[in-house]
C-alpha cells in the first residue's frame, strides 16, 4: 500500500458522533492540522488538505514544537482516521467516550505505522520520536487542543494569546515568550476555535459574522475567548494552573500567611459572606474556590457563573454538595420583546437559586446588575455566600461595586446601605509580575476588611489586615480585630484569637519575600 493510499479517506461532519465528531470542523472540512518563628497559637490551623506525497517531510514547520511532517500530511491522517472511525462505529457502536477515545488511539497508530513504512520507500525514514510525535498531534488534534495542546500540558503556563500568525504565551515563572504561528491560515485559526467551542456544550457559540465575540472553556477547564473584531481573529486562554488547592495549599504557594489561612478558613465556617476582589489575573478564583472548600459536609450551595471555572460539583462528596448553574448565550436572534433570544444570565438565574433550597450562593465573577440579587440573597438568609469582583486597587472596590449596582435604578445611598447589610468582609488579592527580572508572579491577600453598618445606613469598613509600609511587608499582616462581636463567633468555632498579634500574624521567613516597589 503506497502513501497516497494510507492516506486516502474523508467523512462528513453529520455522519459522526462522539470523537469524530471533535475530529473534524463544524463545516465539515478536516480540522486545521497539531503541533504539537514564635510558636504558632494551638486549637485552630489553616490546614484544615490532501494526500501528500514522499517529498512531503522536507518541508517540515520551523516553529517551536513543530511537527517533522509537514501539515498536509498530518491533515490527510487525521482525515483518514475519521473515515476509520465512521466505519468501526457503523460496525461496533462503542457506548462510552472513554472507548471512542481508545479506538480513535488505536486507529491512529495503525495508520501512521502504515504511512510510516510506504514513506520510508522513497524518503529517509523517520523515527521512532518523531513517529510518536504524528501520533501525538492526530490524537491531540481529535481529542484535546490540537496544536495549542503542548501549552495546556506545560504547568507553568499561565496565559496564550493567539493574533493571527503571533502566539504569545505568559508563564509563572520566566519572562513572556512568542512560539509563532499555531494555524496556517486564518481561516485555519477560526475553524480551530469553532471546533473548540463545540467541546464546551455551547453548539450556538461559533465564531462567525453573526457571532464575532464568544467565549468558553476548553478541554482543560481554561477559560477562552476568541473574536474576528480584532483584525487578523484572537483567542486568549486563562489557564487555571491551580485547580485542587484548599487553604493550606495556598499558604504553601505564598497566596496566604497562617493567620490568614486561618482567619478565612473561620470566616468561611462562621458564615461570614466574603467578597474576593482583585485585578485581572491576580488569583480571586483561585482564592474563592479553596475558600468554598471549606463549606462543611451537609451544606448545599449554589455556584453561579458566566463559564465554568470553579469545578466544585465536580469535587469528591466529603465536602458539601455544590449544584453548578452556568449562563447561557443567545442564539443571536431578537425576540419581539427585544431580549435577546434564548440568552440566560446569571440575573436570570438568581430567583431560581432561591427556591432550590441552597444554603449559599457562590458567584464566579460580578459583573453586572446581578450584583443587586447577589446582595439581596447575602441579606435576606444567604448567609454565608461569596463572590469574586474585579477591581484595579483596594480603593476602588466599593466605588466598582456601587457602578454594577446603579443600573438596577438605585441611588447611591440605597446601595450602599444594601453592601452594608449585605457583605461581610472584602479580601483583596494582589499580584506582583517579577518574571522579567528572573523572578515569578507572587500573589498574595494584601487586604481584608470588616464591613457594618454605620451612620445613615452607609458601610464603615474596619481593616483587619493590611501592608504594614514601616516594615516595607506588603502582604496583609494584622491591623486591627474585627468589631461588633464578629470576633467572639469566629472564636465560637474554634479561631484563635492570637491569629490576629503580630507576632503570630507574620509571614513565615520560607516563603518568597515580595519587594516593596
């Protein structure tokens, strides 16, 4: 059998299922080709294209990870694979994922092992690495990322952002990178996209001239948003590099000292409601989906979100149980009462969360006038509950919080009597990027603060943690104790009130030292 024949083979996108279906763009074309101190106090812790010939592999990709085939050869393969499989499915429906996925693995390797030996015939055979690494791409290509795949793998990868033929990735702990073109064409780029998005169970979110701007997540959990009203299309991907971590983890990664490891995991059992506030990519997420973790046994909670990020429904079942709601986009059709058609809010679901028998509510991220119905839960029994918000600095919190609340038609005194009633303590999570200097990104809670009720109804803040500038720390360190018998329930159950002396509230000298700037 010579190349062209191992080659040969294309199937529809309406006849596949299941991991054909991912195997081949929403058009029905192939998909675009891969490449790959004192003592701590005692009692209470924070611990708790088509057929390519022989000359094809000369012409192999010179950007980093490339392939040592060139893209119409791994194309044809993968399109030959997805003929294979219509044809193993017709004859012996397989009934999980799980099985596709091992059928579309075997399947591959037949067919780059028969490609493999007629194209060592006329050209200098490849080996065994470079075989694995076709082998690799078609699978990833089918199953996972495709060519953006060997990023998602990498664990210090924080950030990609793809412009057309530039591909800049963003790392935890070394400076930014380009890794040049990760499609051909653009039009190669946007049918990737469109393949990935119909992954996240959103089949309407397709980018095309009626839809230029969608987003969704991938494979991975990464969060990803992709638009065509950029000139050349964009993609920007949100990895989330740490997904299972509870309190005590985050104080091992320097994101919180013990005291505050501590005091938030009381807050959390004390049903304080906690706003997480911080700037775009500081660990807000991160911080509220530990901090949920914490949610005894027995409880059940409602999370809320525009796209999946926290996963808790999808922890094991010794903690509580988390019932996930996720928006939902419009089809891009206007209906007669002007709404757009078939498009759900998180607005939209917040009456619902209140007759589902929660006893709190969880939202990803505040981003608009729903901030009203999450204040009116957190003061009327959603005690308890906690979200994350988006601020550019500490100061700017209450201000960012009253704008998502005045299209409701309040006044500015109305709302902030209703986030005096409403919200409990704001954390602030800071971020300081020392990768350019050989350094990482340090994340850390720099703030907390009381809120209660002062004159006229307004908020009066009390800080319990903040930087201390005579020491130059510009973590949050203790400031003062919390008022109107908060503290006396944290100690209820079981916080130690030495948390909150200096001596105690410091920062353990093992953990990276951030530099005041």
């Amino acid at each position: 059998m010579g190349e062209e024949q191992v080659l040969n083979g294309r199937a529809g996108a309406s006849s596949l299922q299941g991991v054909l279906r991912q195997a081949l763009q929403p058009n029905g074309k192939p998909s675009a080709p891969a490449q790959p101190s004192a003592a701590a106090p005692a009692g209470f812790t924070a611990d708790g294209g088509s057929a390519a010939g022989p000359g094809s592999t000369a012409g192999a990709l010179s950007a980093p990870g490339a392939l040592p085939v060139a893209w119409s050869v791994v194309q044809a393969l993968q399109d030959a694979v997805a003929t294979d499989m219509v044809e193993a499915d017709e004859r012996n429906p397989l009934p999980s994922e799980v099985d596709r996925e091992e059928r579309a693995v075997s399947l591959v390797a037949q067919r780059v092992s028969a490609w493999a030996v007629a194209h060592a015939r006329t050209a200098a055979p490849l080996s065994t690495a470079q075989l694995d690494q076709v082998r690799r791409a078609i699978l990833d290509s089918m199953l996972k990322a495709g060519p953006l795949q060997r990023f998602l793998d990498d664990p210090d990868v924080e950030n990609v952002v793809v412009h057309g033929d530039r591909t800049t990735v963003d790392y935890y702990s070394r400076p930014t990178e380009e890794a040049g073109p990760i499609a051909p064409t653009h039009e190669d780029l946007v049918s990737l996209v469109n393949r990935l998005a119909q992954r996240s169970g959103h089949g309407e979110r397709l980018l095309s001239p009626a839809t230029p701007m969608i987003h969704f997540r991938l494979p991975d959990r990464s969060r990803a948003v992709a638009t065509t009203l950029s000139g050349p299309p964009f993609l920007g991907i949100r990895r989330h590099r740490v997904m299972e971590a509870r309190l005590h983890d985050l104080r091992d990664l320097g994101m919180l000292s013990p005291a505050l490891g501590a005091f938030l995991h009381a807050l959390v059992l004390a049903r304080k409601s906690v706003l997480v506030a911080g700037n775009m990519g500081a660990g807000k997420t991160t911080l509220l989906r530990a901090a949920a973790r914490e949610i005894p046994h027995g409880e059940r909670v409602i999370t809320l979100e525009t796209d999946r990020e926290l996963y808790l429904d999808e922890d094991p079942a010794d903690g509580a149980h988390f019932v996930a709601m996720e928006a939902r986009d419009s089809n891009g059709e206007v209906g007669r009462d002007g709404k757009l058609s078939g498009q759900i809010t998180i607005a939209d679901m917040y009456p619902t969360t209140l007759r589902m028998l929660a006893s709190r509510v969880i939202v990803g991220e505040v981003r608009g006038v729903e901030a009203v119905s999450m204040l009116d839960a957190m003061s009327s029994g959603g005690r308890g509950s906690m979200c994350t918000l988006h601020a550019d600095s500490a100061r700017l919190v209450l201000p960012r919080l009253t704008q998502l609340c005045r299209p409701a038609g309040l006044s500015r005194e109305e709302i902030h009597e209703l986030i005096a009633n409403s919200v409990d303590f704001i954390v602030y999570v800071t971020q300081i990027d020392d990768t350019s200097r050989g350094g990482r990104r340090h994340r850390f809670v720099s703030h907390i603060w009381q809120i209660t009720p002062g004159e006229a109804g307004s908020p009066s803040f009390t800080q319990v943690f903040a930087p201390d500038p005579q020491s130059g720390e510009v973590r949050a360190v203790p400031q003062l104790p919390p008022v109107d018998g908060c503290l006396d329930d944290l100690v209820d159950i079981g916080f130690d009130r030495r948390w909150l002396e200096p001596v105690h509230g410091r920062w353990p000298s093992e953990l990276a030292v951030v530099k005041r700037r």
